[in-house]
C-alpha cells in the first residue's frame, strides 16, 4: 500500500477529507521525528514503540578483499511490535 491508498482509506475510515487526512499524517511524523532527534522513545499505545538506540563501532572484514575495516557507531531507529500485532502476523492477519 502506498501513501496516498492509505490517506484515501485512513480518510474514509475517519470521515475527514484527504487533505485534512495528509495533514494530519504529516503532523504526526514530524512531531515523531523531532522526538527521535532528541533521542526520545515514543509509545503508541496498542500499536508499538519507536526506540533510538545507539549501534557501537565494530570491525567488518570485506569477503571479497578480507581488508578489514572499522564501522564507526551510528544512530538507528528500532520498532518493537506490540505483542497483539505480532500474534496478528505470526497468525496470518487473522484475530
């Protein structure tokens, strides 16, 4: 599914126009982003949580060279199912 099928239906669902819908989408990944650029967790209750977490510096050994090298540490974002989601995928979508 790509953006604007999931405005489309997010809107029908909802009742609220498309644009108000995007709006709204939009709104909510911004304010999470700066949460993530603050190296804040955020909770969506019955759905997940979104995590910033730290990967340390490693040594990757290139297979086709065998020149090692180091991977400095960076930034990722994680997300973490709510169990009740991830029973729905395991189970195949089905309640």
């Amino acid at each position: 599914m790509n953006n604007k099928d999931f405005i489309a239906e997010l809107a029908q669902q909802t009742g609220y126009s498309t644009e108000d819908t995007q709006r709204f989408v939009n709104s909510i990944v911004e304010a999470m982003g700066d949460h993530f650029q603050e190296d804040d967790t955020v909770v969506i209750p019955s759905f997940g949580t979104f995590e910033v977490k730290k990967k340390l510096e490693r040594v990757m050994v290139n297979p086709s060279t065998g020149q090692r090298m180091l991977v400095p540490p960076k930034l990722v974002l994680n997300f973490k199912p709510n169990v009740s989601w991830k029973e729905r995928v395991k189970n195949g979508g089905g309640e």
